[in-house]
C-alpha cells in the first residue's frame, strides 16, 4: 500500500478528496493511506456474507462502499461489510459515513491481516455500538468471531473447518465453492 504524504489532513478535507478520487483511501488520523485492490476469493467471500448477513438479519447492511468513521482514533475505513442494527447514525449527516455498525466485517488479506487483527481490531472495539468482528480468511477456512462481552471485555472465538457460526450461519455457507 502507498502513502500520500498529507501530513495534518483534516478529516474533511480527505472526505472532499476522497468523493472525486479514482481509487479509495483510507484516512488515519491526517494521513491518507492509499487501499490495494482484492482478489477474486476476497472479493466473492465479501459477497458473501453481505448475503448471509442480509439473510440473517432484519439490521441494514452495508458494502465497503460505505465509509466508517471511528471518532475516538479519528480513523475512516470501509469494511468490506457492515450491519447496522439500531436507527443509522451519520457522522454530522454526511450520508456516506456511518457512525455505529453492530457488526462489522474484513476479509483478511496477505498484505493486511497484521493491521486488520491488531490495530484495527482495537479501533474497531472503540464503538459503543459494535457488538461483534468478524475476520475472515481469504486463503484458509478460518474465521475469527470475536464479541463484545460488556463495555471492555471481548471474547474471541476461532473456527475452523466445519463450525456453527453466531448469527445463525455455517462456514459451509460462508466458503462453499470459493476454497
């Protein structure tokens, strides 16, 4: 992934950037971090379970189109799926960042599976609302469930193989036909 040195970058001016730009970027905290395209199985397994989240759930779910803003570490990522259970809240009506996803899902990539376990991960608990993460490998059948116990307590949960997944789904559900 490629830096666009914008030291200080305020969070308005990356949104303005960020709505005429060719390619996304996310933005941490002044800094504007240029996003790698996905591949064929990341691209299907994302697909994937915005359909299994659509089926699962009466919440609104969204694509990596819609942006997530994390107030607390002034950080903006598009998770390649989000549900949003409760009323959706904006960030200051801007209809195209969303404030408070219940559940929010990465694919996992080679080139960003380090960032998306730890540094995002710990963002990502950040919001009141979210209730669970859900890490989904691109290359293996594994997914890392992990929810929210009270305001500060996490637990995570591996699975592999064959498994019964929370919100009502299965891991042959989530990978069938992709590995």
């Amino acid at each position: 992934m490629a830096t666009q040195p914008r030291p200080g970058c305020s969070f308005n001016l990356y949104l303005e950037l960020e709505r005429s730009a060719e390619y996304r970027s996310e933005y941490r905290d002044g800094e504007i971090i240029a996003m790698s395209g996905g591949t064929r199985a990341h691209s299907r397994l994302s697909a994937r379970m915005i359909a299994l989240l659509t089926r699962t759930s009466n919440c609104e779910v969204f694509d990596s189109n819609m942006r997530l803003y994390i107030e607390l570490y002034n950080e903006c990522t598009y998770p390649d799926a989000m549900l949003i259970c409760d009323p959706v809240q904006f960030w200051r009506d801007q209809d195209d960042v969303v404030v408070n996803p219940s559940v929010v899902v990465e694919v996992l990539s080679p080139s960003t599976q380090k960032y998306d376990r730890t540094t995002k991960s710990v963002y990502y608990r950040s919001i009141p609302s979210l209730r669970h993460i859900v890490l989904v490998s691109a290359d293996s059948i594994a997914v890392e469930w992990s929810t929210r116990q009270d305001e500060s307590t996490w637990t995570i949960k591996q699975f592999v193989g064959e498994a019964n997944l929370p919100l009502g789904f299965e891991m042959g559900d989530v990978y069938q036909g992709i590995l």
